[in-house]
C-alpha cells in the first residue's frame, strides 16, 4: 500500500492508495476469513454459541470460494496462453482484418503481442485483434 501526502493551502493529508487487486472479493484470503471466522467466535453470544455444523459450512463455504478464485485464474491464464499460441500460427502469414479505426488492411503478421487483454496482431504499423481478422492465407512469395 503506497501513501503520498497531498498538500492543500492549509493542511496536509495522506492518502492511502490500495492496490486493486487488494479490494472486494479479490482481496479477500484464507487468512482473511480465518480472522473473521475467529473474530465471530470471540464475540458470539455464550447463551446461544454458534454450533459446529454452522462453523463447518463456513469453512467449507471459505474452501469453496477459494478453490473457485484459484480455477478462475488457472482458467484465464489458459485462455491467453491459448490466444497468444493462436496469435502465433498468424506469424508470416498474410491476414486480412479491421484495424484499430474499422479500416480494412491486408498484410503479413510480423508480431504478435497482448493488449488490453486482447491478442493483437501487428501487420506494420497497423495493429488486428485477433477478433477482428477475416481471413487468413500464405503470401505470395513468387517474384
């Protein structure tokens, strides 16, 4: 977490800046409910305790949310591995597609490379998402 102090015409303030994969569900560990797990134990009420069954469905439940979060990033790690691979088999070869203002070009893809999320084939200067490619063929190398 990064703190800059921020300096007003009377005072000075620091802000607090969290990174955002810190904030919500995504920031949330197994250590994190632990803590809360515990907490919710230390301050339950004596007269009528949480019972075992209940304390079993939340830690199945935390296991459960954590096993999705882990398959979640496993799953998108394959899926731009897999655009990247297919970016590649693009390499040398002419494609047609629409470029970053809608126009159509044709040309030989000479990179390949991740932008925005996206797999981006570059034909020069010109750049195609993957999504946007029409066709796909063996350029002329006869003279």
């Amino acid at each position: 977490m990064a703190t800059t102090a921020v300096s007003g015409s009377s005072s000075t303030t620091d802000v607090k800046f969290v990174d955002k994969d810190k904030i919500g569900l995504a920031g949330l560990q197994s250590d994190t409910f632990l803590k809360l797990l515990i907490a919710q134990l230390q301050n339950q009420d004596p007269t009528e305790p949480v019972g075992n069954e209940e304390i079993l469905n939340q830690l199945s439940q935390m296991r459960s949310l954590q096993s999705n979060t882990e398959l979640s990033d496993t799953l998108k790690g394959l899926a731009s591995s897999q655009q990247i691979t297919t970016g590649a088999s693009f390499l040398g070869k002419s494609i047609t597609g629409k470029n970053q203002d809608g126009a159509e070009i044709t040309g030989v893809a000479d990179r390949v490379f991740v932008e925005d999320n996206t797999t981006v084939i570059g034909i020069g200067e010109d750049k195609v998402k993957i999504s946007d490619i029409t066709a796909v063929s063996i350029p002329d190398t006869t003279p």
